[in-house]
C-alpha cells in the first residue's frame, strides 16, 4: 500500500497533466506538422513552420532571410520590458505608502489595489478608450493643453493600458516585502550618518529586492502575451507576439506556425523564469 | 487521420464542457446579429433554451469549427466561408432544400456556387462592405475608394480599417482592378503598396467599437458595412455610407449546422422560425441588413428612399472562396503591413 503521500498527490499530478501537459503535447506536435489548406494541419513531420521565422518568400518569389518575425518578437520584448520597468518605478513607492499605515488603513488600501481585478480586464481597457479618445477626461485635456493631434492609438496609450493593467501585480508582492523591512534598520542607517536616498539605496532596495524580483517576473511574463492593449489602445498598427498568433491561426489559416511562434514565446517566458530561480538559488548559497 | 482524431479527442476532454440535453439549442452568430425577442419568442413556443455566442470574424467561426467539439448546433458564417465549411466536411447535411424555410429563400439566392445544391446553408442576411465618412469631419466626394486610400488632407491620419484583411483586401482590389483570390504576386505587390501607402494616414486597424469611432468623430472614415453604418445613421450620427463607382465588396450569410451537432432537430426549427415572413421582418428591423428571404413590406423598416446604404447603385462583387495559394498573398500583405 502506497501512503497518503502517493495518493494524496495523485489529482495534483492529473490535473497538471491534463491541464498543462498534455495541451502542450498538443501545442508542440502541431508546430511541426504540416498545415491544411484551409487552416488545420496534417501530420507529417516538418520543421518549415520554425523556418518561416527566420526565412520567407519575397515578393519576387525568392527566399530570403527575413526579420519582420524578428521585429515583432524584439517590439513585445521591449513593450513587456517598458512596462515592468514602469510598473517597478510606481509601485516601490506606492507599496511603501501602504506598508506604512495603521493595520486599518493598510487593509483597506490594499483592498482598492485590488479592486479592479473584480472588473473584467476588457471592460477596463475600454474605460481607457474613452479617458483617451477626444471626448474623455484626459483627451480633452491635452486638447485644451494645446496637445497635437489625439492621443488614442499611439505606443504611450498602449504603454498606459499595460500598465494600468498590471500594476497591481507588482504592488502585492512589492508591499509584502517592504511590510518585512525592519524599521530598526532605517534608523540605524539615519544613525550612521546615512542620507535618505543612501538608505533608500542601500537598505531599502535591496531588502525588497524579491519583492520587486518576484513582481517583475508576474508583470513581465503576462505583459510578453499581450493582445487587448495593443488592438484596442494601439490601434493593431503593429503586430505583437500576441496578435501575430492570433493571426495565425485565424486569417492566415496557418496554424503550425501559430504554434511554432506560441513555443518560441514560451521559451522566452521559461528563459526568464529560469534565470530568475538562478540568480534566487546562487544568493541562497552566499546566504 | 486517427491520431488527428485522437488528440482532436483529447483537447475536447481538456477544453470543452460537452453541451448535450436536448432542451438547449447554442447558437454562434454575428455578434449581436439576431434578434432578442425573437430569441425570446422562439423559447417561449418551443420550450427550448437558447444560449448565444458571438464572433466578429468568419475566420473565429472557422477555426472554432476546425478544432472539434465547438458545441454550436447553429453557425451563420459568409459565402466564401460556407464553400470551405462544406469542403472541409464541418458541416451537417441538412437538406436545407426540402425545409420549409428554402421556400422563403428569393430564387435568386437558390443553388448559389457556395452550396450548388441548397443542402447545407439558408441564407440569413445580406449586404456589402465600404466605407463611411464623418460628414462633420469630411465634406468631400465619396464616389471612388481613392478617397479612402489615397486619402487627401482633410482625411489624413483619420482613417480606420478593420483588423482583418478579408473585406479590406477585397476593397483594395476593387480599386485597382485585380480580381479577388489572385495567385499573382505582382497584382498582389500593387494591393500592398497601396495599402502600405495609406497606413501613415491610418488611425487604427480595428473591427470593435466602430460605431463609436465613426460616430463620435474620433476618425472621419471607417470601413465597415452597410446596415451597421445605417443603423448608426438613424442613432443620430451624421455619417454616409460611400458608393465608391469601383463596386462594394459583397457579402451573405447563412445559417449552417456544423457536423456533429447535439441537437440538429432543434438547429433545424429555429432556421425555419427565423425564415417565417412575420419573423424575417422583425429580424430585418432589428439587423439592418437585407434579407434574402421573404419579407412583409409594409411592416418593414428601411426603404430606397429612408436606407440607402442597403440598396447600392454601383456593382457589387462578393467574396470568394480563395485558394491555399491566394490566400497565402492576402496573408503576406497583410503581415507585410503591420510588421
């Protein structure tokens, strides 16, 4: 008889097989099988999917090494990158604000940091529709500001949705850090003679450190698959990792370069994820 | 083609909650395409519970199709969609011809190259695809689409395509006169230049929340179709539908049963329901788009003279079905442009 401790874990295991496996299976054998004519795919091993990357046809029917797959994956890298480092500048401060009230206070403010989330995440982009369209509150104002032309549909109204929509991702984990800072470090650093920003620098920042580590890591990998922001606030002017799979498996009817594109995707995700747990387990060893 | 049914198997298991019970009927329709009441209607006299879901692209209702166990027993894509349904074997034969509603159906919209023999598709709606121009915004002509993609100043930078290449594409050739589903990369390059030329002056690429951006001026010209731009005229916006002299892009919709569906019997009721004189002219009050089948006149709505947008007097050709190959040019435009 196997223990409770074989057992016990037995629905996890199958859960995440079924859940997470075996769709990955699935994912994985359609970018390498041909594709139907009309979307769908055949089986027949094939590596053309991962070769359209890099390579395809130009207008003239030749093949040539292409980078427009390149750029779009080098815009979504930059755009998750803009976005976490916004989003890590705003909440340290914010989340220090909180971490220092009364229980009371504290409880309540991080109740409204997460008060959006009850809100449908495209009812939300939307809203910024509006704020930003000529009508709303921010877009007149730039209007009357003697503002040029509308601030809808550019990169700084997708670069704002994204991090409206993730903010609240880096101010949890940020918050619970700070919350941990022992006020006698500060003091002890004002009592060496230490500046506020040398404290701040020193102390504070690296204290935080996973905090801010772990809130990067939740903004990031979530901002990489991005596609609400960039069709509605961007204005679908240039693609992103995002809207390119979509694309593809929609209107271009090509779905194992869909898949292909989805697997390089996830491996810039895991890439992220396993210099993260390095870098964690190489401070534990100095620890 | 096992293996395929396999894994098809297994992604059901993994995704789909299996829609079975025979008192519910799920419809996947044009978002806000059918009627309410008569939805309510329908429920009230058969005692079946309708539940509907909504796609903005022929291509979602396609690859949701494509993917297996969709759970839809009614789907109403376009022409070109439907032939490529019919091909792929994705849908019910349903002997549409022997139905009630096939009667309804104006001849001239019988045995039609997508569904030769009328067995699978009745049709639903119809209309064309243009553009619409803010008249506050643009007082200028709107008889050619040169005013759409060659923009002048009054237009540039205020200008909005939809965020699929389909009808856009198809528009595009209309003005340069390259047939539809060209296999000819040169005719093809012409189709990108002129779009990649008109893309600075191009506010954004978007098929949502249209209504509002032509309607509120948020740009002054928008491609999009005849009865929704109708129906946001008689809201009160001061918009007009465009009669470029190079023709519309055509498109009609059908209803189909996708292969598999749980309750065909069901699927089959509510076509005939909607094709009902009384009901098609609820449905054509409501959608704003012409019917194909038979309507009562007098109760309707929209005429020549109070809807233009729905009675076009430039030629008007409809979408094709395009090749592997055709649509691999579309597609390259397309990725081309918003590279």
């Amino acid at each position: 008889m196997r223990g409770f401790r074989f057992w016990g874990l037995v629905p996890a295991w199958g859960l995440m097989v079924a859940t997470l496996m075996v769709p990955l299976v699935i994912v994985a054998l359609v970018s390498v099988a041909e594709r139907g004519a009309y979307g769908g795919f055949a089986w027949a091993f094939t590596l053309e999917p991962y070769k359209e990357i890099l390579f395809s046809e130009d207008w003239d029917g030749n093949l040539v090494f292409d980078p427009k797959y390149l750029a779009i994956i080098g815009r979504t890298l930059a755009l998750a990158a803009a976005t976490t480092a916004i989003c890590m500048a705003l909440a340290l401060p914010v989340a220090y604000v909180i971490a220092t009230r009364t229980p009371r206070m504290k409880a309540a403010l991080i109740y409204l940091v997460t008060l959006p989330f009850w809100v449908s995440m495209i009812v939300r982009v939307y809203a910024w529709l509006i704020i930003l369209g000529n009508d709303g509150v921010v877009g007149r104002a730039w209007a009357a500001l003697g503002g040029e032309g509308t601030l809808l549909f550019t990169s700084g109204a997708m670069l704002v949705g994204m991090v409206y929509s993730y903010i609240p991702l880096m101010v949890l984990p940020v918050f619970a850090a700070i919350e941990k800072l022992d006020p006698a470090l500060l003091e002890a650093g004002a009592d060496l003679y230490a500046s506020r920003w040398t404290t701040a620098r020193r102390v504070i920042l690296p204290l935080t450190w996973p905090g801010l580590a772990a809130g990067a890591i939740l903004v990031f990998v979530p901002a990489l698959g991005t596609v609400l922001e960039p069709m509605l606030l961007g204005g679908g002017k240039q693609m992103m990792m995002g809207t390119l799979i979509q694309s593809q498996f929609g209107g271009a009817r090509n779905w194992p370069f869909g898949a292909a594109v989805a697997l390089v995707l996830m491996a810039m995700v895991v890439l992220v994820l396993i210099a993260n747990a390095r870098r964690a387990m190489r401070k534990e060893a100095r620890a | 083609m096992k293996t395929k049914l396999i894994l098809g198997a297994a992604l059901g298991l993994v995704l789909a909650a299996p829609a079975f019970a025979g008192g519910t009927l799920n419809l996947y329709t044009w978002s806000d395409s059918i009627s309410p009441d008569l939805i309510k209607k329908f429920e009230e006299k058969t005692g079946i519970t309708v539940n509907v879901d909504g796609f903005n692209s022929n291509e979602d209702a396609l690859t949701k199709l494509q993917a297996g166990s969709s759970g839809y027993d009614v789907v109403t894509p376009s022409q070109h969609f439907v032939k490529i349904m019919i091909e792929q074997g994705l849908l019910e034969d349903i002997d549409a011809k022997d139905m009630p509603a096939f009667a309804q159906v104006d001849d001239k919209w019988k045995n039609q190259w997508w569904d030769p023999t009328s067995e699978y598709s009745i049709p639903l709606a119809y209309g064309t695809a243009g553009f619409t121009v803010n008249r506050d915004l643009y007082k200028g002509p709107v008889d050619s689409w040169s005013v759409f993609f060659t923009p002048g100043a009054e237009l540039k930078g205020k200008i909005a395509d939809l965020a699929a290449p389909d009808e856009v594409v198809g528009a595009a050739e209309l003005f340069l006169g390259v047939p539809f589903c060209s296999e000819d990369k040169a005719e093809m390059k012409k189709v990108y230049d002129l779009l990649k030329a008109q893309k600075p002056d191009v506010a954004a690429y978007s098929s949502d929340n249209i209504e509002n951006r032509i309607g509120s001026g948020e740009v002054a010209a928008h491609f999009w179709w005849d009865g929704n731009s109708l129906k946001t005229r008689r809201d009160g916006a001061n918009i007009e539908y465009a009669m470029p002299k190079e023709g519309l892009v055509g498109w009609l919709d059908s209803f189909v049963v996708p292969k598999g569906a749980a309750n065909v019997e069901a699927a089959k009721a509510f076509i005939d329901f909607m094709s009902e004189e009384e009901n098609a002219t609820v449905q054509y009050n409501y959608y704003a788009h012409s019917s194909p089948v038979k309507i009562d006149l007098a109760k309707a709505d929209y005429t020549p003279e109070n809807a233009p947008e729905l009675f076009p007097t430039v030629p008007v050709t409809f979408s094709q079905a395009c090749s592997p190959a055709a649509q691999d040019l579309v597609t390259k435009v397309w990725t081309d442009l918003l590279k």
